[in-house]
C-alpha cells in the first residue's frame, strides 16, 4: 500500500468552480500534514499547512481527519491560475513523504 | 529566485559518463535532501543531511553518490547511469525538523540518460 494516495485525476473544470481532492495516508504516527502545488516543469511549493482544526487561506481550505487518516483540500471559485498538480504530503519526524499528485485543470 | 539554487537545470549524458549536480542554499537551512521525481510516480527521498552528516540513504543504487561538504552545498555525483535513472532531481532544504517547517525546494535538474 503506498504511503499516500491521491487520486492523479485529471480534474478538468470551468473557472468559478468548486473542487475538492481527498488524500489518504497510511501511518497513523504521521505528525503533520501539507499541500504542496506544483506547476508544470517546475518545483513543489509549500501552498499551506493542515491542521486537525481545519483551516482556510482565502479561496483555500484544508481538512484533517485523524481516525480515517484523510486529508482534503478545498478550493472555490477556482481561477485559471489555479491549473497545477496539487501534491498531499505527510511528515514522519525527519522527512516529507509525497503523494503522487492530482492534477486540476481549470477552463475559461 | 527560491533560496535553493540547483545546475545544471537540463543535462543529457551517455550511460558512461561522469557528472554531478550541484544544490547551494544560503538560507541558514541545516538540512538538506535530494529527490528523485519521474512521470507518474511520487517524488522518491534518495538522501538526507543533517549539519552536512548524511543520516538517510534510502536503498539509492551506489552509481549515485551525493557529497555535502558544508551545510550550504550538497552534491550527486553520477556515473554509469541507466536509462530509466532519466528523471526531475530536486534538492530541498529545511531549517529544521521539516514537520514543523517543510521544505524549500531547488527548481531541479532534468536529468535525460542516453
């Protein structure tokens, strides 16, 4: 079983829409959680945290759920500027470890 | 500019040659990684430093030996590569545990293996 799974998509919508990616994770001991996006041909950038409490930033909300080990990531109104891959990553003391990536595409 | 500067950013060698890529960070970061990212798979950890001590080598074949010789700089030295070695080589470093401050990523090397 991998150690974190996304669903690669593509998930193709129309610009203002709502999207939503889901992640599971299989190590319960895992500590944190992020959402990392990556642009085509380029590197992962940290786009924002997850905490147990959830948490927004702007069009953008993250969710944990400990007890099903599964993240989500929420994004409204989506803009063309979001078309990226979208990577759910967890963190086991020392290291990240990475999800595959979901690939959204978003259209005029 | 991320902070995390990596050359070459492409790089086309023979099976037999010899190269390296080089990682710098000048953001006081005490960790440091290389990844390996090919198409459809999840960015696989290779190598880990910590204070320019190596504390992870993650069953990375020998043909790919990294080199840290201070907290700024990280090294992978490559040689006698395989074709399927052909991948995105992304460095990153982390100003401590990397839970609490995640990374920051190089723009990566292509690497293409002839």
């Amino acid at each position: 079983r991998k150690e974190v799974e996304q669903d690669p998509g593509p998930f193709n919508v129309p610009e203002g829409a709502t999207v939503a990616f889901n992640c599971t994770y299989s190590n319960s001991a895992s500590q944190s959680f992020f959402w990392y996006r990556q642009d085509c041909r380029k590197e992962p950038k940290l786009l924002m945290s997850v905490y147990s409490s959830g948490n927004e930033d702007g069009r953008f909300t993250a969710q944990l759920n400990r007890a099903s080990q599964y993240i989500s990531l929420l994004i409204r109104d989506s803009k063309l500027s979001d078309s990226a891959t979208y990577l759910c990553v967890v963190s086991n003391t020392d290291k990240l470890i990475f999800g595959t990536g979901t690939r959204l595409q978003v259209f005029p | 500019e991320t902070g995390v500067t990596q050359t070459p950013r492409h790089l086309v060698m023979g099976m037999t040659n010899k190269k390296s890529l080089k990682c710098e960070q000048h953001l006081g970061h005490n960790a440091m990684y290389w990844y390996k990212q090919s198409a459809k798979k999840p960015l696989e950890l290779m190598f880990v430093y910590s204070l320019e001590e190596r504390v992870e080598n993650n069953s990375v074949p020998s043909r790919f030996s990294p080199e840290c010789p201070n907290s700024s700089h990280l090294f992978l030295h490559l040689h006698t590569l395989q074709p399927e070695d052909s991948a995105l080589y992304l460095c990153a470093s982390s100003q401590g545990p990397p839970g609490l401050y995640g990374y920051t990523f190089g723009s990566g090397t292509r690497l293409t293996v002839v």
